[in-house]
C-alpha cells in the first residue's frame, strides 16, 4: 500500500508540474500562437503552430534544437523560423 501512495504522489507531483503555465517562455508561446498553412503530409490543408511543426517527425532533433537555439537567442527573426520550418516540411 505504501508503494502505491507514493507512487500516486509521483504522478500527482509530475502533473502538477505540467500545470504550470507561468514557466513557459514568451518565445515559446510565440511559436505555439503562430501558424502556418502548410500544403504537405498529414498537414495539408490544415494551419498548425510552429511549435507543433519544429516538434513533428518531419523536422530532425538537431535541426530542432539548432532552430529553437537560434531563435531563443534572437538570431533567427520568427519569419525566418517559419521559412525554414515550411521549406524543411514541404
């Protein structure tokens, strides 16, 4: 019984977590407030958030981290995320 209260409270102390907004960077939410119509794959005719795009299988992990890097770092405009991202998907 014990093992199972505390891993209740792992589960709960995790969800907790997640639930707080106030942790989200402001470039974060800029690329999940921002979408792109993208006429490719399982996205076409559907307008999805970068966020959702830099996140998706069509996007490799390295390029991933080097975009958001870049972005964070203010050295990439959101436009140029954008165009990056479309060119990579389509």
């Amino acid at each position: 019984i014990t093992g199972k209260s505390s891993n209740q409270d792992t589960v709960t102390a995790a969800g907790e977590e997640g639930d707080n907004p106030p942790k989200e960077e402001p470039w974060e939410t800029t690329l999940k407030t921002t979408v792109v119509d993208i006429e490719a794959g399982e996205f076409r005719g559907q307008k999805v958030s970068l966020w959702d795009l830099l996140h998706s299988h069509y996007i490799p992990e390295e390029n991933r981290k080097e975009l958001l890097e870049l972005y964070e770092a203010g050295e990439l405009t959101l436009e140029q995320v954008k165009t990056v991202v479309s060119t990579i998907v389509t």
